[in-house]
C-alpha cells in the first residue's frame, strides 16, 4: 500500500491530466486500435514504476511467437500484470478472477484489453471463459493466464498449476510461453518503498506438435518445472 501512494504522489500532474483519456478508452476500446491502447497502457506502467521506485527487468523477449500465443506465468501479486505489461510489446488480454476488476488501475487495464473475468465458484462459468479464450486467441488475440488460480504466499515458489487452464491452449493449438516473475511480490505485498527490481523472464515456447500428446495436468507440471528452474 505505501508503495501505491508514492506511486499516486509522485505522478499526482500526471494523473490528474491523463487519467480522463484512459478512462474514455477504457469505456470505448474499440474507438482505438489495439497497438494505440496497449502503448498507452505501457506508457501508464511506466510511470508507475518510476513513481514507485520499481525497475523492471525483462528477458527473452525475442523468444516472443510471432501467431497467437498464451503466457503462462507464476502469480505473485497484484503487480504481476503490470510487470508482464511493462515488458511485452504484444498486446495481450488477462484471464482475471472477478475479485480484483474492479480495483483502480487494473480495473482500466482489464477494460482496455478486453480481458475476461472467471468465477472461481462456478464452473460453468470458468470452463465458458476458457473457451472464449480459445475462440479469441483462433482469431488472433494473445493471454495472460496464471494457472495457479490465486496469488501465493510463497515469494519466489510457484504453488501448483492448474491443469484446467491450460484448455484455453490445448483447444486453441497456440503455442505456450511460460513466464518466470521472480520479486514481482515485493512491489504491492510488502511494506517497503525501498528501490527494487522485478525480473520478467520469458522462456522457450511450447509449440503444439511438442505438447499435443500431454495430459492437462502434465502440461501444468511441465510449465511449473520451468518456471521453478528459471
């Protein structure tokens, strides 16, 4: 929370003068192409980190596909798209639990990418996202998924992946791209305002033909190892 209010005071001009336009093209996403929102969003995260005392670290960017994919990473905390945003330059929509759309900022973030809530209650509900999700990335959307359902406790330990999220992958034959944050915790989730530096690390993909034989559950194990590896 202290670090959210030196972000706020620290970029407080920039707020009040910009935060009307993000609103207007969070109502109305599709006056804008999607390269013209995702850079205006990059452009938000941006200040934020530099408000907030935040560096952010990526790698293996131009390990990035070029056609449709989905990133599987670890959840840390409520950072962890901000992270994610401020380092991908491809546009991307967010599998989100209903709990968090509404917070300030992600509630924006969420809107302006056409991103999807999932009712972790009901599943019916959940399984009807993951196939939009696979409807969206078959018509050229990429994701951001965190198989792991919630945030966890345990700093720079991955709990475990969900098999059901990967799905939304298997359905849609996109390739796989396993996100490792290490330090993502410490922007929102502790009570620091100490400088930091949140590492992004993009790992080799996982084409179709590689995991088209794996169980879901296999998958998810699978990508864990790699991101606990990294």
């Amino acid at each position: 929370m202290k670090r959210i209010i030196l972000m706020v005071v620290t970029n407080l001009f920039f707020v009040i003068v910009c935060w009307p336009k993000l609103c207007r093209m969070a109502a109305h996403p599709e006056r804008y192409t999607k390269e013209e929102r995702w850079k205006h969003l990059q452009f938000w995260v941006e200040r934020a980190c530099k408000g907030g005392r935040i560096v952010l670290e990526a790698h293996g960017q131009e390990k990035l596909p070029e056609e449709p994919f989905i990133l599987y990473p670890n959840h840390q905390g409520m950072f962890d798209v901000l992270a994610i945003a401020g380092t991908c330059d491809h546009f991307l929509g967010v599998v989100n639990k209903k709990e968090v759309r509404n917070f300030l900022l992600l509630k924006q973030v969420f809107q302006i990418t056409g991103s999807l809530s999932i009712d972790r209650e009901d599943i019916r509900q959940s399984l009807q996202v993951i196939n939009q999700v696979a409807e969206r990335v078959k018509g050229g959307d990429n994701f951001l998924i965190f198989a792991e359902g919630t945030r966890n406790k345990d700093k720079n330990r991955p709990h475990e992946f969900k098999g059901g999220s990967f799905k939304a992958a298997t359905k849609s034959r996109c390739p796989i791209v396993p996100v490792a944050l290490i330090d993502s915790y410490k922007a929102f989730d502790t009570g620091s305002i100490e400088k930091m530096v949140v590492q992004v690390h993009f790992l080799e993909p996982m084409y179709y033909d590689e995991y088209k034989d794996m169980k879901t559950t296999e998958l998810a194990l699978e990508v864990k190892t790699r991101i606990e590896e990294t």
